[in-house]
C-alpha cells in the first residue's frame, strides 16, 4: 500500500474531517479537523500499519487564522511509505489531544512543541518543558519572540538576558566573494 | 682596608640542600605545580578537554593530571562548551563549592563570550557570574592550546601574593 492508497483510505472513512490535502515534491499532508485527530491518528496506526511516529513539529503562522500548526510525520515501516498530517491550533485554543497512548515516542515531542511554540496537550502524562527550565515565561519559537531573547528571572533557578546582536544576526552567504563577504557576520537584515 | 665577607651561618651538612625563598614564592611554586582541574565540559570543547587528559598530550607533565568531579578537592575549573542559561547557575553553585584558592579558565569561544550562540538559551560568557583567569581562544581550542593556558594560569599563580595580602590584613587589623 502506498500513501495515496491511505490518503485515500482516509478520505473515505473521514471525508467530513479532511480540510486540505496537498501533494508536493511526492509527499501527501492532509490537514485533518482538530476534533478528529486522535481517531484519525489512530485509524492511520492500527489500520493503515502507520507504525513509527518520526516527529511532531508546531509551527507559528503569525497573522493567518488559526495562528498554530501541529505537524505529524508519520512512517510505515511495513509499507514504506510517509504521510504529514497537520492540524491548525487557533490561538484562543491551543488545546491539541495527545497522541502518546498511540506513540510513546510522541512525549518527547509534545513536550518539546510545548515549550518551545506552546501548544497544550491534553491528556499527556507529563507535559513540562523539556529544554527550557520550569517556569520560564516565554515560547522562544514563535514569530513574535525576538531573536535576541528576553530577560527573566527565576531566583536560584535560572535567568536569561536579551544577547547583543550588533545589528543583526550573523548570517553566512554562499558566494565565491572575499572571505568578508561570505563568512558568518552581522548583515543587518532584520 | 677590605673587610673579609664570611657567610653568616655556613653549614657544611646543609650546603646545596637549602635554598633561600620567599614563602609566597614557595606556595606558589607548589599551587601552580599540582593544579587539580574541575572537568566542566558542557559542549564539544569537553572532548578536547578529554583528548588533553589522554596519553597524546599528557596533561600529567604539569602535574595537572588529577581531574576531580568533586569540586571540593579541585583548585581550578575548566569551563570548558556553552554555557546555557539552564546550566549557569548549576555552573556557579559548582564553583562556590570549590574550596579556595580556586581559579577559573574559560575554554573556548562560548564559555568565554557565547560564541557563536548569539540566542536567547545562551549565557554571553561565563565571566557575567564568574573571575574568569584565563580565557582561551578557538571553537574548540586544541589541546595545545588548553595546555598554553593552563601554563599562563601557572603564570599568573607565581605572581600571587597571598602572604604578603594575609600579613597586611592581619597587621590592618592589630593596628585598630
């Protein structure tokens, strides 16, 4: 079975659910109704033998509605073949059901899409930050946290302090110029 | 008329076993030569940390070789890799537990000033919580180069004067 046999699978056992569908570069994403997701996400593992979960990613879309995107890579180490499932988050919401029943891989990487963009799971056994500390006040991946960071304060515990960026971030450009054009330096594109 | 100098107390069985010192220049002579480094390797800068301890390079040659993961029989910490924010304190408490004397080398681009993590997870150098002694260059350094370090902080050490600084204070303090 390939991953057009499964999207197709889904489509028909869900095509109420399913709000986009795209093909690029030979890999399917469906984009599937938050509400749906863990029975989706479990039709797609018990029937369609989607048996490795690869990641989960959450991307901030600042200024499209819904604001958040939840990425799943899924992997069929039967079938050989991948398939993208995302779902939207809105902002006012960011309630998205934990699919760690199905993949216990997947606590790490809902952790991570917590404390990095802020997506809560809902029905996760665990779900602190993994990289930052406990109770630092920020989401340092989404669109509207400068790249400098900003300062906090957790008596004994940790701080942070915005870093000088000197004008920009260093940026290395891909040429044959003179070293000073290509190694990484402050270019002032931001 | 010449006066004849004699030596004021010539000893036939001591002679060419003693030498005259200063007993700052004595301390320092045996500080600076058994140095035992606290390993603080927190990034890549560990493994060439690691390379210096081994055979090739041989920290032993200057009586450094005695790496204790206990910071309280240590006299120096290598901050050797990047030192996040979730790290630094950890990092601070470590050398507070240090007993003193203690010294602090900085190895590398990121524990001497961030690197090139200009992020918000990155401490911009680890002089912002601790006297750093000696920074050193390169991302990482070689063993070499942690090894010239290591022989400048030697240098440094010779110049201390933590005798004469005790005398002064206690003399401060008797005169009050």
């Amino acid at each position: 079975m390939t991953s057009s046999n499964a999207v197709d699978k889904i489509e028909t056992k869900f095509q109420d659910h399913i709000l986009d569908k795209s093909f690029f570069r030979g890999e399917l994403s469906l984009t599937v109704d938050k509400l749906k997701l863990v029975e989706i996400m479990s039709y797609c593992k018990d029937e369609l033998l989607y048996d490795y979960l690869v990641d989960i990613t959450a991307i901030d879309n600042l200024g499209i509605d819904p604001r958040y995107e939840v990425v799943y890579e899924l992997y069929s180490y039967t079938n050989s073949c991948h398939l993208r499932i995302k779902v939207g988050v809105d902002e006012a919401d960011r309630e998205v059901s934990s699919v760690v029943d199905l993949w216990p891989t997947a606590n790490w990487h809902e952790r991570e899409a917590y404390d990095m963009v802020g997506i809560n799971f809902s029905g996760h056994p665990d779900l602190r930050r993994i990289l930052m500390w406990e109770g630092y006040p920020f989401y340092p991946l989404r669109k509207d946290f400068p790249l400098a960071g900003k300062a906090s304060e957790m008596p004994d515990v940790a701080f942070s302090e915005p870093v000088p960026l000197e004008g920009g971030p260093f940026v290395t450009c891909p040429s044959s110029d003179a070293t000073d054009k290509r190694e990484p330096r402050s270019r002032e594109i931001i | 008329m010449s006066k004849k100098i004699t030596p004021a107390a010539y000893d036939s069985k001591i002679e060419g076993n003693v030498t005259f010192t200063k007993l700052d220049t004595a301390i320092n002579w045996m500080r600076s030569n058994s140095l035992w480094p606290m390993p603080m390797g927190l990034a890549c800068c560990g493994i060439e940390l690691m390379a210096t301890g081994a055979s090739r390079f041989d920290i032993a040659r200057f009586g450094m070789e005695v790496m204790r993961f206990s910071p309280r029989q240590s006299d120096v910490m290598i901050v050797a890799g990047t030192v996040t924010y979730k790290m630094a304190l950890a990092v601070k408490r470590i050398y507070d537990q240090m007993a003193e004397p203690k010294w602090v080398i900085a190895m590398g681009a990121c524990a001497s000033s961030g690197g090139m993590y200009r992020s918000y997870a990155v401490l911009q150098g680890i002089d912002h919580l601790l006297p750093v002694d000696v920074y050193i260059s390169g991302c990482p350094p070689r063993p070499e180069a942690l090894l010239e370090g290591l022989m400048r902080l030697q240098k440094k050490i010779e110049t201390e004067e933590s005798v004469v600084e005790q005398k002064k204070e206690l003399l401060k303090e008797l005169s009050h």
